[in-house]
C-alpha cells in the first residue's frame, strides 16, 4: 500500500483571484508584510496496490483527470510506501 | 524575505464530503485501489520581512485567522529564507 500527496497548484501564468482576496482581509489584520498569496490545493490518498510502478499509473489518472485541470494547473505528487493496517 | 508554504487539513474527526465525491470519480474511472482521499489547501507567500522570527509572527498569524478555520482545520507550514528579487 502506498500513500499519496498531491499538490494542485494553478500555472504562474493564471490568475489567482482567491489569493488576491485573502491577502486583502491580510492587509485588513495589519499583516502588512505578506505577499503574492497563491492558493491550491492539497490531497491526500492511499493506493491500495503493490508496486509502485501501479501506484505510479493510478496516480497520475487521478491527478490528471480528476484532482487537477491540466489546462490551468499542474501537479506535483509524492508516493511512500506504508504498511497495511 | 521568507517564503512560507502552508497546507491545512481537515481534522481527522471532521468528514470530508468532497474527498468522498471525488473518490466515487475515481471508481467510474476504473481507479479501484485509490482510498481515504481528503482534500485539503495549499497556501504559498512570501513574507518580507528581515527575521526568522517576525516572519513565523506573520505566518502563525495568517494561518490561524484566515486560512484555516481552527474549528475543523489544522495547519503546518515551511519557512525558507530567500534573496529579494
């Protein structure tokens, strides 16, 4: 069994209106020194497989056809191999 | 200047719906072996400020009266120093 953590971030090129936003309500809490805020997402799963070639395979279809819009974000992703509980 | 990189989970206790629906995607896709899916967010700013200290201030800050909502989330967060740019 291997566990999965994916991160979603959107493309430097896309715009992150969220960040924007929660980096206003950060001026407004006087964090004045706080910066080009980007949110994404982050994901956590397990592959209930035994080789890490097949985690491999079925992570990268989830992130790419569900957990991510390969049009405006991209993933990243680590695999550790656990043991089964 | 610092940059923080920033994930907020779900508690354990509290359920996470969205997981759960993205993971019944998973299956109609024909990815069986993928299990506990939690989907949390993945926060990235840099902190412009001169110490190690004052930056942690800012981010414990941020994190616990904007990001996450310390009822139902957790947070956990990396500091890395860089050159202003």
């Amino acid at each position: 069994m291997y566990k999965a953590k994916v991160i979603v971030k959107r493309k430097l090129s896309i715009l992150d209106p969220q960040g924007t936003a929660v980096e206003k309500g950060a001026v407004n809490l006087g964090l004045k020194n706080i910066k080009h805020t980007r949110i994404g997402k982050f994901i956590e799963f397990s592959v209930d497989v035994n080789s890490k070639e097949e985690a491999k395979n079925e992570v990268e279809k989830y992130c790419s056809k569900l957990l991510a819009n390969p049009i405006m974000e991209d993933f990243e992703y680590t695999l550790e191999e656990v043991d089964e509980t």
